[in-house]
C-alpha cells in the first residue's frame, strides 16, 4: 500500500500540482518553436534510464536543470527543455532476466521499496517491456514534480528513427578516422561474453584497466613464477618471492612453458589470448621454501609466505623489495621473529635485509622503512599499507634516482628506468604481460566478476588520438563549466582517456551500420542526441518514416550538406518540412547548458564534448556544463541494501512536489551532495503553508494610496536587494543561496516589516507577494501558479517576467536607518539579557561626540581594502586634522573601533553613514524603542551634553554604535 499526504497542505499540494499540470499541457506553456524576436535557451538534462521507478536520487540533476530553465524562461529566454529516454545497453536487460529468474531479493524491492503492484511484477520480464513500464513512471513523475518539459520531442534510445541518427553518427566518425578496429584490452563479463562498461556494472562502476609486467623468475625444474609488479625497475632489489599459503596454485602450461599462478590468474589469462592448461593443483604452502632464480641479476631468492597477497589480482605471485614497499617491509618485520619457520624453510635473516636500489631526497637509503614507521604499521594487513604505498611510488617515480647496483640503469631518472627496464626484460623473454582490473573487485549487473579481455577485431573509438584531444581542449577552454574546479577534472579526462570499446553483442541499442549484431554500448550512443531533440518534433509530428532518414538528410539538416531538392527526392520529405528541421537546428543549436551528475565527467560529460568536436563546426559546440552531487537521504547514502530508495512519486506524494524541489535545493549547493530529510521536509511544508495562508489576507487587502512610512520604504527598498541577490546566485547556479533568500531571509524581511509598522500597507504587501511569488516559481512553480492566481494576476507565472530592480524603491537611507535600529536593539537586549531587567525605567542612548563624527565620515570614505589597508588611509587623513591630532592614543583607538563598527554595515549602504543624522534618527525611534523593550522611557543625549551620566557610558559612544544606560 503506498503512502499517504502527511498532512492536509501536503494533500493541498498535490492538488494543486495536477490542477496546474493540466493548466500547462492545455495551454502548451512549454513548447517552445523557434522565434527570431526572442533570444533562445537551449537546455538539456542527461535522458534517464529506466530499469527502476525514478527516485528522489534521480531527481537532483532535473530538478537543478528545471528551476535553471524556469528562470531563464521567466528573464524573457525561449527556452527549450526536452526529454527523451535511454533503453541502450545491458542494464536493463540483466534486471529483467534476474526477475524473469525469480531473484526475490530484486523482486521484494520492487514491490516493498518501490511499491511496485505484484501483479505488475508478471510485466517486468522482458528487456523491452520493463524499459516501457518504468519509462511510464518516469515520465509520470517528471509531469508530477513540475518539469518544464516540451514532450513533443520525446524519443527513446531505440526508437528507429533515432537509431537512423546513431548509425550517421557513427559513419561519420568512421569518416574522420574516430573509430578504429583492433585488438585492445576490455572489462570483460565472463557469463554474458561482453564487454563492459560503467553502465554495465553494479554501482555504476567504470573498469580500471591497468597494464602489469610479469617478470618471470626461473624454478629448479624450468618452471616460471611470474612476479606481478608495477614497478619492474625493481627487480634489482629482490629479496624473496611472496605468495599466499592459504590460496590454490596450479601449475599450468601457459603458451608453451610452465607457469606456477594462482588458479584466479590461470582462469584470467585464458581472456588475453593465452592457451592455457591446467596440470595440477595444490596450497601455496606447499612450495614455501624453493628457491627461484631472478632473471635480473641470476640469483637464488625464496618463496616465503605472504598472507596479504590476493591470489585474485594478476598472476598471484609476488616479488618482494623490502627497501621500497611498503607491504614488502612490513610482512618481512612480521615473518622475521618466526625463527622456528625461517629454520623449516631454511631461510637465514641476514639473506633477507632489504636492498637499496633507489635514492630519494628526504629519505633514509630504506624509504619503505620510513613510511611505515612513521604511520606505526605494525601487520602487513593494516589498512594504511594502501597510503603508505601511494606515498613511497609516487616520491620515488618523481624523484627517485636509480643506484650504482643497477647496471647499467644506474644514474637514470626512475620514470625512465621503469620504461627501458621493462622493454630489456620483454625483448630478452625474461618478462611477460597481464592485464588486470586496477579498482577490483568490480561486478557485471548480473552479478560476475570482471575480467580484462583482449579483443581482436572489436571497434574501438580512439579518444587517445592527439588532434581530437585537441580539439576537446580547445571546446572545453572555451566552455563554462559549474563548479568551477570540475574544469580540472575534464582537462585531466581528456588526457587520460584512450580507446574505448563501443559495441556490444547483446542489450538493447542500435546495430553499428556495418556490422550487424554489434551494437553499440549506452555511454556511446548519448553524446550528440540533444541535436535530435531539435527535429524529433517534426519527426513525430509528420510521421517520418526511420528509411526515409538517410545520411543525406542527417547531412543537410545538421551540417547544411547537400541540395535540399535532392534530398527531398531521395528521402521522400517534403523540401518545406526539411527546410524547417534545419532551420530549428540552427535556431537552437548549441546547447546552453547541459546536466548531469559529477559523476559521469570521466565518461559521459567527456564523451559529449568530443563527439561534438568531432561531427559538428565550432559554432555548434556546448557552452557550458553543469555537474551536481549525489542525494542522501537522512545522511546515508541511497542503496538497495539500505533500502532507503524513495520513489519521487512517493516523496511527492507524502510532502508535495513542491516541498521536495525546495527540500532538495535548500539541503546543499549545486556540486555539493544533498540531504533529503523528512524533518526538512516538514518545516518547508509548514512554511509555505504560512506564507500561502498570508496571501488569502493580502489578497483582500484594498492598494491603499496613503504616504509610504519608514518602514515601508525600507522593505520596499530591501525587496529590491533580495531581487539581486536571488538573480546573481540563479545566474551562477548557486540553487540553495538562492532558495534560502527566498523561503527563509524574504519571511524574515515580511515579518519584520508586519512586527514594525503600525498599519500595513496593502500597495506594499502585495508589491511583495508579487515579487515573492515571481523568485519562488523556479523552485515551487505548482504553489507559485495558485498565489499569482489568487493575487488576481492575468496569465501564467510560469511565463511572467522576471522581477527587475525598481529604482524608485532604492532608498540606501532608509536601509541604512533600519540596521541601525536593529543593531540599537540587540544591544539594549544583549544588556537587558546580562542584567536580568525586564521592564527597563529608563534607557539612555548617548550618541557620539562630533569630533568621532568627524572621524566617522573620514573612515567611511576609505572602506575598501583590509582593515590594515583602512587603518593606515583614515589615520594620516585624521591626524591632519588639529584637533583630534591633540587627543593622541584616544584617537587612534576610536579610528580602530570605527574600522570594526562599520565592517558590519552592508557595502551597499557605507555611502549613507556621513548623511546619517543618529540624535534625529533616534528621536524619531522613540516610540518603537520604547515599545520594542517594553521601557518607560527612552531619553536621548549626545555625548557631549550628557547631563546625566552616572556610570560614565557617554564616552563609550562611537558612530553608528552609540552607548546605552538602563535604569530598572
């Protein structure tokens, strides 16, 4: 049974979300066509994937995406915000084929997490009908929550038509020479016979391959132990072998020779080309003791045991260089204190002190000693080996220098060792090769373990291709990119991405057009799809047949190739309905802004910005990206194993889909991970319910004409700043500044003003409630819609412009006036708090002298700066001046105190501080001083003609901060 509204408002919400849903639709409010009278916004989101319900996890990066189109719709953009949705791949198709299994963990997922009908579960079977139902939920929950989605352009990933663009795609990068076909190394799943990518795998994980060199140390009887490393420059510092006593060895014939590998290795190696054969089995343990030779410097080292060694990365087998690994030193000082099995296996402590091969400047000749010393590393199975490893490669690749007990390596830099050392022992036979899995263990969806495959004849794009490369960088420098310091991680993407395995043989997807039953893969067919949305609604509207989509049509719609009448002929579209998809492509093209979660920068966002270097001119490539965090919910991370998953329809259900946009804008900036928590929930809940019961009396409010007061002219001339400040965070997608500005700080600004002012102003509450309900629709559009509904508003808010600063409300005077009542105010509380007076007799407020007048205005004319900076401008100027150059140290110290007293004014208004009159502004004060502190009376006074002083406070008095006396 799903969830019910939490309350009545919620329940309201909800209400008012299918009212104004249907209001939208009806009237087409967000389908945008091309209009040359009005600047265009082109703005698309990351199309979901649909093997689950769309969950609040979901809804972080549509949601930014929303509001950011929301905002520019309302500052006059023709904005377009389409939505398709991506069927490719295998994902979806291991989920149905574990369903169709009857896996009841997946299964009571669905129905208890989710809560998905059981009799719906029947449907969830089959890849395509699975992606069909859950792109049902999606799109219900997309209307739901409020995305201003134009739907006419919708497609999915394997819709024919849009299969017809993917195939032009690709033959265009087959054209330019992007696409290669070759033997490379891929993450593999053994079960489905495929490759993998992150996509494929459990946790979205992308497959780190890395390359190790097996160096082939010789056993008595000829047999190999290949010694897995990545570091083969330190060979020369063996001081015995490591393998795991406890995990299976076998022997095998591996291409010819015999090697000894753990049984994980010799099961690997069968994916890379290799013939292997299995001869025996038997325990680590049972060869502890041999003595193997080292093909570097011909001597004789034994096989000890090492329990930190995974039989499952690599070969299994180990070389040990106690003198610069981490890992090695440590289990060496841990097996040393074993005499009792140093003497079974005949092994002498002294053969096993550790070789210095390398020198590294702040290092001892042992730097493996050091570090694990300096982090207390007393097993080879504490965790902080990992660190300490990281340290000692990374210092050593960078600085290290090889010794003179290297040969002829001695002197060379090591990142130059490491390379000739290896390429020696390759061209000499003495070393091999094996890919592995560098961030293992990673898990095809169907719950395998990856291996790395060499791939013969598999197609390949060849993102390692220098002139591409640069390309790419040349996009991205010209590109903005939010937040700002991901820029580091798309430049550093673009250097190390290499060739990618594009195709698939199984999963749903478009055939690569020259070799069928190859299809290709989910992060390979999503990069330049936003150009589709621009003509997917002349598509659908006119029925275009996908054979009737050519590569010539592609061509002159997308490039301007071509002669519009011989396209029309061929393809069988009429000129006109070609002519106008080319035309929308150019109005529309390039995007914007593109979404997507921080996440896919070392894959998808990176993809994107090659592929549209590669088929499209300059004038069409991205202008910015924008990458966000994750969703918590209540401080956790969302997994099926928490089962903490919420359906967005749930969530909208429970709270309304305006409570959880603001939920999730509020929780965390845009990079920054949000928080969905049901307590923030509620307290939004209630706050827009007091805001929404607030307009119900604004509303019948007459416009009175009377003279705007004070307090009026202050809240108006605020309203303007909260304008500015809203619009400069939304332009920099800085979604929580902004929405704090307008849920908490606009309350806080209403509520001071209803607190302080005899009679409000109706002219002036619904100027804000106007003002308020325009910077809140981005956020809350559906309660946004009814308050301009009920404010007797014509239209749309969705459509209304943007609230523009109105200069006749700046009134830095009146502002001013108010922080210098509200810091008066906290004061006298602060002293009413410390000497527990409730009802004050008197109050005295002594205002300062004229000469720190004087010395007032001198410091407000030199703001800017530090407080350094200040301090030495203000004293030169003051101390020209006689007399207060007379008062010496007094003087000094109230330029100091004036510095620290002005910094908390707002910038804004330090050009009104000389102007300001603090004796009048107080005496017209009176009354809510009075009335604010519940005192008898107040009585004024300036420092000077202080007739009553009996505690000496006057000459305490500094401008803008005058001194205070209570009298209870």
């Amino acid at each position: 049974m799903e969830a019910e509204p939490i309350n009545d408002f919620a329940k309201f919400l909800n209400e008012i979300s299918d009212k104004w849903s249907k209001e939208w639709i009806k009237n087409n409010v967000f389908e945008a066509d091309p209009d040359p009278n009005k600047p265009k916004f082109f703005i698309t989101a990351a199309f979901p994937y649909p093997n689950s319900p769309m969950h609040i996890g979901h809804c972080r990066t549509y949601t930014i995406t929303d509001i950011y189109a929301r905002f520019k719709r309302m500052q006059g953009f023709n904005v377009l915000f389409p939505m398709g949705f991506h069927y490719t791949g295998t994902p979806i198709l291991a989920m149905a084929e574990a369903v169709a299994k009857g896996d009841k963990e997946l299964i009571d997922l669905f129905i208890n997490v989710y809560y998905i009908p059981k009799q719906d579960i029947e449907i969830l079977k089959t890849p395509l009908s699975m992606a069909k139902y859950f792109h049902k939920d999606f799109k219900e929950s997309m209307i739901k929550i409020g995305y201003s989605i134009d739907w006419r352009r919708e497609f999915t990933s394997i819709t024919p038509q849009f299969s017809q663009f993917i195939k032009w795609q690709f033959t265009k990068l087959k054209e330019k020479g992007y696409l290669t076909q070759g033997t490379h190394p891929v993450g593999w799943c053994p079960a489905h016979q495929n490759p993998v990518g992150q996509h494929d795998t459990k946790g979205d994980v992308e497959p780190e391959i890395g390359e190790y060199t097996l160096i082939l140390f010789e056993g008595p009887n000829g047999e190999k132990y290949p010694c897995a490393t990545l570091r083969p420059e330190t060979v020369f510092g063996v001081t015995n072998i490591w393998i795991n006593p406890e995990a299976v060895y076998v022997h095998a014939k591996v291409n010819g020779d015999i090697w000894v590998i753990s049984e994980q290795a010799a099961f690997k190696l069968v994916f890379q080309n290799r013939e292997v054969k299995v001869l025996k089995k038997f325990r680590g343990e049972k060869i502890l003791g041999l003595r193997v030779k080292n093909p570097a410097t011909n001597k004789e080292v034994p096989i000890l045991p090492g329990h930190f060694v995974d039989p499952g990365n690599a070969s299994g087998v180990v070389m040990s260089v106690p003198a610069h690994a981490p890992y090695d030193y440590a289990a060496l000082i841990e097996l040393l204190p074993n005499r009792e099995l140093l003497e079974k296996l005949d092994i002498q402590p002294e053969k096993l002190k550790p070789i210095s091969i390398i020198s590294v400047p702040g290092y001892s000749e042992y730097p493996a000693k050091d570090v694990v010393e300096k982090m207390n590393i007393k097993s080879q199975r504490d965790p902080k080996l990992e660190d300490a490893t990281k340290e000692i490669y990374s210092v050593e690749y960078h600085k290290g220098v090889m010794k003179e007990n290297t040969g002829k390596y001695a002197g060379k830099p090591v990142k130059i060792a490491k390379e000739e050392v290896k390429n020696d022992l390759l061209l000499n036979g003495k070393a091999d090769t094996m890919y592995e899995i560098l961030n293992k263990p990673v898990y095809c969806r169907c719950g395998t373990e990856v291996v790395v495959k060499i791939l013969e004849n598999q197609w390949f794009i060849d993102y390692s291709r220098e002139d591409w490369k640069e390309l790419a960088r040349k996009a991205l420098s010209k590109m903005r990119i939010i937040p700002k310091e991901a820029r580091k991680d798309f430049e550093y993407t673009i250097e190390w991405l290499k060739e990618k395995a594009c195709a698939r043989q199984r999963g749903l997807g478009t055939e690569l057009p020259w070799s069928p039953g190859w299809i290709i893969e989910s992060l390979s067919d999503s990069t330049i799809y936003m150009a589709y949305y621009t003509i997917a609604k002349h598509v659908n509207k006119y029925n275009i047949k996908s054979e009737q989509l050519t590569n010539e049509v592609f061509d002159y719609v997308f490039l301007g190739i071509g002669d519009v009448k011989e396209v029309s002929k061929k393809s069988k579209i009429p000129k006109e309905i070609l002519k106008e998809m080319r035309k929308e492509f150019l109005y529309w093209y390039p995007v914007d802004s593109r979404h997507s979660a921080k996440e896919l920068i070392p894959n998808h966002l990176t993809f994107y910005i090659f592929n549209h270097v590669a088929i499209f001119p300059e004038k069409h490539w991205p202008k910015q990206i924008v990458a966000n965090g994750f969703v918590l919910y209540e401080g956790k991370k969302m997994s099926k194993s928490l089962r903490n998953i919420i359906p967005l329809r749930i969530a909208s259900k429970v709270y309304g889909p305006d409570t959880v946009r603001l939920t999730l804008a509020v929780s965390a900036e845009t990079p920054q991970d949000a928080d969905f928590s049901a307590k923030l929930a509620l307290s939004i809940l209630e706050r827009l319910r007091k805001m929404y019961d607030l307009t119900y009396k604004v509303a019948r409010l007459e416009k009175d004409e009377a003279k705007e007061t004070h307090i009026d002219k202050w809240f108006l001339s605020v309203i303007q700043n909260r304008i500015i400040k809203v619009t400069n965070a939304l332009e920099e997608l800085k979604i929580r500044e902004a929405a704090n500005t307008v849920l908490y700080t606009m309350e806080q600004d209403l509520k001071w003003y209803m607190e302080n002012c005899e009679k409000p102003s109706g002219k002036t509450l619904k100027y804000f409630f106007n003002t308020w309900t325009k910077l809140l629709a981005p956020f809350a559009p559906f309660i946004a819609e009814e308050i301009w509904n009920i404010l007797g508003n014509k239209g749309f808010i969705s459509t209304a412009s943007w609230p523009k600063v109105e200069s006749k409300y700046v009134d830095r005077e009146a502002e001013l006036k108010e922080e210098y009542f509200k810091k008066l105010i906290a004061d006298i509380k602060e002293i009413l708090k410390v000497t527990k007076v409730k009802k004050p007799k008197k109050i005295i407020i002594y205002t300062a002298a004229s000469w720190k007048k004087k010395v007032g205005e001198i410091v407000a004319t030199n703001m800017d700066g530090s407080d350094v900076e200040v301090f030495r401008r203000s004293i030169k100027q003051v101390m020209s001046m006689r007399e207060i150059r007379k008062r010496g140290k007094e003087a000094v110290d109230v330029v100091k105190n004036i510095i620290e007293v002005f910094r908390e004014v707002p910038e804004q208004l330090r050009e009104e501080i000389a102007k300001i009159d603090e004796y009048k502004v107080l005496e017209e004060f009176k009354k809510r001083i009075m009335k604010t502190t519940n005192s008898s009376e107040v009585v004024i006074m300036s420092e000077e003609k202080a007739t009553y002083d009996p505690l000496r406070k006057a000459k305490y008095a500094l401008p803008l901060k005058p001194a205070i006396y209570v009298e209870s």
